[in-house]
C-alpha cells in the first residue's frame, strides 16, 4: 500500500514540474524563438586570382631577333610591338613575288587586247589570268610572313617573364614570353560539392588575400560545369570589386561565405 502511494506521489511531482516549465516557457520573452533560427554558418574555402587575359606568345617563323623592347615587369599598351625579327630576307621574297604578280597582270591586260583582235585564242587568255592568281597567291603568302615579322601585344598588359632574349636565332613555334593583364582579374577557387545546393550566381562572400591582408567583397558569377569525380569538388568564379588596387594575378587566400541554417 505504501509503495502504491509513493509512485502516486512521484507522477504527481512530474506532472507539477512539466506544469512549471511550460509556464515559465510562456512567460519568459528571452525563449519565443528557438536559439538556431537565423542563424549563420560560416565556411572557408581557399582561392587564387587570375587573369582573363593572359597568355604565352609564340614566334611564327623561323628568325633572328633584333629587339624586345619590353622587360620583365614592364607595361604595354595594345598595339605595342613586343618581338622584332630580322626579315631582311622574307621582304626580299615578298618584293620578288609582287614583281612576278605586277608581270603577270600585264600578260594578261596584253593577252586581253590581242584576243580582242582575234590574234591568241581564249587558251592563252585564260592561261594568262591562271599565272596572274598564282603569282598574286605567292605574294600574299610573304605578305603573312612580313606581318609575323613583328608580335604586337593583343591587349594592355604587363611582361610576366622572356623566354627569349634580343639576338638570339628561334624557331618557328618557340614561346617568346609571356605577359598578363592584371585589370581582368577573377577569384577562383575549388569548393566542396555540397555546396552546390546553397550555392548560385550573385551571391556575395568575403575574401581576404594573403599578401594583402585586405578584405575583399567578392561576387560569385559563375559555377563550374562540371564536378570533380575524384576531389568531388566544384570550381568557382567571382568577381572582383573594380575599386581594388595593389591585385596580382597569382595571390591566393581564404573566401568566407556565410550559410544560412
């Protein structure tokens, strides 16, 4: 009979308890919301800028150099001629094969004239206008050799390194140097796939650069299109602000975005 009482006894103080906490959690203003919601979870991801307009020029033809009139580190506009080679010899080509071109438009104007008076047949006519379209090819063939005589900068940059140096004889295909342009930089970084269900374009996180130490707001433009299967990891593109100076291409950091829960 005691023992019956006693577990009464003890639901009875349960039931009170329960009572007490769901007053107090009525009551209290600090407990209407629960603590997570809005909150924000933060993750790090590790990046490094790049170029959109950078690249590695190589020589055209076989030649000799005789100016490089940039160094390493050195500025350019668009236009700029960067490599000059020797083509003493490829504008003698050129020069013989416009004079063969100029002989052969007159055999043809004369050819014209005597077909005229009945005195050659359409056979040399027609030969005639096939010397002069060969002769005028051949030409245009030294006319592209003259114009790669000289590498002119494709866009306003800067001289990242020479591969080669003034006087120096180089083959056809060999990298001449390599220059980038450090106004067209973009944030790249490889991040965790899951993420990709919070992800998307427009959205804004915070990078900081390691040489710098300057926090940047970033812009995510772009997303991969395709996941790594090894790393399982997707690549981001962001913007960065056009007020930023003292950017490199090649400085790396730490991108921080902001989850929300």
């Amino acid at each position: 009979m005691q023992r019956t009482i006693g577990r009464a006894g003890a639901a009875v103080l349960l039931l009170c308890a329960n009572c007490i906490q769901a007053a107090a959690l009525e009551t209290d203003p600090l407990l209407d919301e629960p603590a997570n919601l809005g909150s924000m979870a933060e993750r790090k991801a590790r990046g490094v800028l790049r170029a959109r307009d950078q690249a590695v020029l190589s020589s055209e033809l076989a030649g000799r150099i005789i100016e490089m009139p940039f160094s390493d580190g050195q500025d350019f506009s668009k236009g700029d001629v960067l490599v000059r080679f020797d083509c003493s010899a490829y504008q003698a080509q050129l020069n013989a094969a416009q004079a063969s071109a100029r002989a052969a438009r007159e055999e043809l104007s004369h050819n014209k004239q005597l077909a005229a008076l009945n005195s050659v047949g359409r056979f040399e006519v027609a030969l005639a206008e096939a010397r002069q379209a060969q002769a005028q090819a051949e030409a245009q063939v030294y006319q592209v050799q003259v114009k790669h005589c000289s590498v002119v900068a494709p866009f306003n940059g800067r001289v990242v390194q020479r591969q080669v140096q003034p006087h120096e004889s180089v083959a056809s295909g060999t990298p001449l140097l390599e220059i980038v342009d450090n106004r067209t930089l973009e944030l790249q970084l490889l991040v965790p796939s899951s993420w990709l269900a919070w992800l998307k374009p427009g959205q804004r996180f915070e990078f900081v650069p390691d040489e710098t130490g300057q926090p940047l707001q970033v812009e995510l433009k772009r997303l991969g299109a395709r996941i790594d299967e090894g790393s399982q990891t997707l690549l981001l593109i962001g913007a960065l602000p056009q007020d930023a100076p003292g950017l490199l291409a090649g400085m790396s950091g730490s991108a921080r975005f902001l989850e929300a829960q």
